[in-house]
C-alpha cells in the first residue's frame, strides 16, 4: 500500500474525512458482521487530513498485529476473503455545489469517468479517461469529452480544496461509496475535447 507506516501521519488536505461505517443507518452494505463473521464497525480511515486507521480482514489485521475492522469480503463462498469496503464515505462540506462551481474561474467540471489506465494500488498513480462540462467563470459552459485526466492518489488527496454538501452514494461490487463533489487545486488534463 502506499499508506504503508503512514499511520497518525497527515495524508490528505485537513477538509478531508473518510469514513467506513458498517452499521450506517439505512446503508445499503450495512451488515451486522462481514464475511468472516467478524462483527461490522464504524472505522475512521482519515479524519481531518490524518490517517487513522486502515481497513483490515483477518489475515492483514494478524500481519499488522492488529484487529480486524470487519472488512473482510468475498466473491462467493468458494473464494477466499479480502478486504472490502462497507459504506465508504467522505463526509460532506458546508458549501452547496452550486456555490462551489461560482467559485471556479476556470476548471473542468467532471460528470463521468472511465477506467481507461486505472490505478496503480502501489505508487497510487491513476489515468482515467472523462466527460464533463468546461467551468467560466463559475458558470458551466460547453461540453467536453475524449479527455484523460491523470495524477497521483496522494497528490489528489491534498489537492481537495473544497467539499459540497450533498452526499450522493454509488454501487460498488460488495458495498457502497458515497461523496460530494469535491474541488481540487490543479490536475493533469489532457485530450482534444469536444
């Protein structure tokens, strides 16, 4: 991981809190225990920017002497278990997204993406490719698509310079992940557009 002894260090812009509640009230991937039948938990991945904890099956917890956070997961009853998210979130800001589009003067407002290069779990460098509407002004304005939009996990984490307000969760294979929308500083972006 390249989180790896990073543990109580900052990692992220200090706006930045990710949460894995497994007893999230109304969760879609609330359970009362995992797939190890370890019972479910509310874990603290970062909070405030530090990282607080990783998420750990049997196994890693074991490695790392520590305990298991109750995410452990598996593809059917014939696999063997791996660490999974339950409902993953990063909490909301104080801002509407509308207010945190004024407060762009030029940017890329990003609506999809796609898993063009993916990420690399090691060094955390990802390109994806998107589709999104170009930002004047605070003002959303023409369409663009056939872009790629490329950085580092790390460097996107301390690039968050603002969150709205509003939580919107998306379907994962085992869970759920929730966000708002989010501001960063700069990315890499490149491709004709259209």
């Amino acid at each position: 991981s390249l989180f790896i002894d990073k543990l109580e260090n900052t990692v992220s812009s200090e706006i930045v809190n990710l949460i894995d509640d497994g007893l999230l009230s109304s969760g879609i991937a609330t359970a009362p225990f995992d797939d190890e039948g370890v019972v479910s938990k509310r874990t603290e991945v970062i909070s405030a920017g530090v990282l607080k904890s990783y998420l750990h099956n049997s196994y890693t917890a074991s490695r790392m002497k520590q305990k298991s956070t109750g995410n452990a997961t598996r593809s059917g009853y014939r696999s063997l278990p791996y660490i999974g998210t339950s409902n993953f979130t990063l909490s909301p800001g104080s801002v509407s997204e509308k207010d945190l589009i004024k407060s762009v003067d030029k940017g890329l407002y990003l609506e999809r993406i796609m898993n063009v290069g993916g990420v690399n779990p090691v060094s955390g460098d990802y390109s994806v490719g998107a589709v999104g509407h170009y930002i004047e002004n605070g003002e959303l304005t023409y369409p663009v698509n056939k872009i790629t939009v490329a950085s580092n996990i790390v460097k996107m984490l301390n690039d968050i310079s603002g969150i709205a307000d509003k939580l919107e969760f998306i379907p994962t294979h085992k869970g759920v992940c929730g966000a708002p929308a989010v501001l960063f500083a700069e990315m890499t972006i490149s491709g004709a557009g259209s």
